[in-house]
C-alpha cells in the first residue's frame, strides 16, 4: 500500500493581494456567457440528459457542445457553397 502524500498548498506563499490578483486574472480570462431561456420538450430534454449522462458532463454543458459544433458545421457548409457561388458554378 502506497503511502498518502502530504497535500501541500500551492498558494501557501502568496499574499492575500496576491491570491486576489490571481483570482481575479483567471475569472477575467474566462470566456463570457449569456444566460438564455430555452423550451423544449419534455422527451428531448430527457434524451438530452441520457447522453450527457453516457458523456459524464452536466447536460447543460452537453447542449452547448452540441449546439456549437452544429453551428461550426452550419457555418462551414456556408462557407463552401459561398465559395461555389463566387466562382460562378452552381450546384
């Protein structure tokens, strides 16, 4: 059996101001969100949730990765048929 190791604080040496600093650094690095109200039905959500659960994240986050990489999707298939349209064919 391993022996448990020592937990050791890594912000043991820092200062009150500079714990604060710190803080404040990483939530002003974090990319910024809007609350939204979304309805949807009920045996949705329940699907919703069943995935998030098998990918073992909260099903709130699970939506917003799908709801950007459909929009990724969206936007590189816009892309392309701009293109086609630009260069004069059409498909």
């Amino acid at each position: 059996m391993k022996a448990a190791r020592k937990w050791v604080d890594p912000f043991d040496e820092m200062s009150d101001e500079e714990f604060d600093a710190h803080v404040d650094a990483l939530f002003a690095a974090r990319p910024g969100s809007v609350a939204v109200s979304l309805r949807v039905a009920p045996d949705l959500l329940g699907r919703v949730k069943r995935q998030a659960a098998r990918a073992g994240v909260p099903y709130q986050t699970f939506m917003k990765s799908i709801l950007e990489a459909a929009v990724s999707r969206l936007e590189r298939r816009g892309e392309s048929r701009g293109a086609v349209r630009r260069s004069g064919r059409h498909g």
